[in-house]
C-alpha cells in the first residue's frame, strides 16, 4: 500500500480516499519521469469542484508521484500538493482528493476549474482523473 503524505494545503482540502466515488469520463494517462503530466479539470454545472485522482502503480516499481492543483484563474488563490510513495513490489493504487476550493476573486462564484500537475521519481504509473 502506498504511503501517502499531504505536503501542501493552501485554501483547498487535500486527501487520501478509500475508493473513487465520482461517475464521470476520467482523463487518462500514464506519468513518466522524463516530463511532468498537466491537464485542467473543470466542474459539472452547477456542482462545487471536486477532483479525485487514481494512480496505479501497475508496474510494481519504486516510485514517487507528487499530485498538485493550483488555480487556473492566475489569482493564486489555492494550491493543494499529495505525495504518494510506492515502495519496491507494491502494485497498489492510491486514490486522492482535493475539494472545498475557494470561491473565484470575486468572492462570490464557486471555482469552476483548476489546473493539475503529477511528477514522477521512477519508471511510470498510470492515473485517472475524475471530477464530480
């Protein structure tokens, strides 16, 4: 099982789940340490933002991916950061929260999106992306 650390927490909740309980289309990919993997997950309609991340360590290798959500709107408002460390042999998948963002600059409208970034130290993983 991985172990799993939150390293920073900035105006959003940050978190380890036991499972994804979101229904929508994940993004999907596989992280490697040569480039960083970015994307931008946006809201439902009408729902507050809440992102989940899976990152399966498929290959069983000794890895470290680090998991950041910082706001797309430029106004640095939040910035939340999720380690998950993956020791030799463990095959697992972590699955990671991040909700209860601050409201947009103008203290009124909810966050509609934010921008996210994995980095990873070792061969790869594979993740999904899934908001509510």
């Amino acid at each position: 099982m991985a172990s799993v650390s939150i390293q920073q927490s900035a105006n959003v909740a940050a978190q380890q789940i036991p499972r994804i309980t979101a229904t929508t289309n994940p993004a999907t990919g596989t992280v490697v340490s040569t480039f960083d993997t970015t994307g931008q997950a946006l809201a439902s309609p009408g729902k507050p933002l809440v992102v989940q991340f899976s990152v399966e360590n498929d290959r069983g290798d000794a890895n470290t991916v680090t998991v950041t959500v910082s706001d797309s709107h430029g106004n640095q408002s939040f910035v939340g950061q999720i380690v998950a460390d993956f020791a030799e042999g463990d095959d697992s998948t972590a699955f990671l929260q991040f909700n209860r963002f601050p409201p947009q600059a103008d203290q009124v409208t909810p966050m509609d999106k934010c921008d996210y970034r994995l980095s990873l130290v070792g061969s790869s993983v594979s993740y999904q992306v899934f908001t509510l």
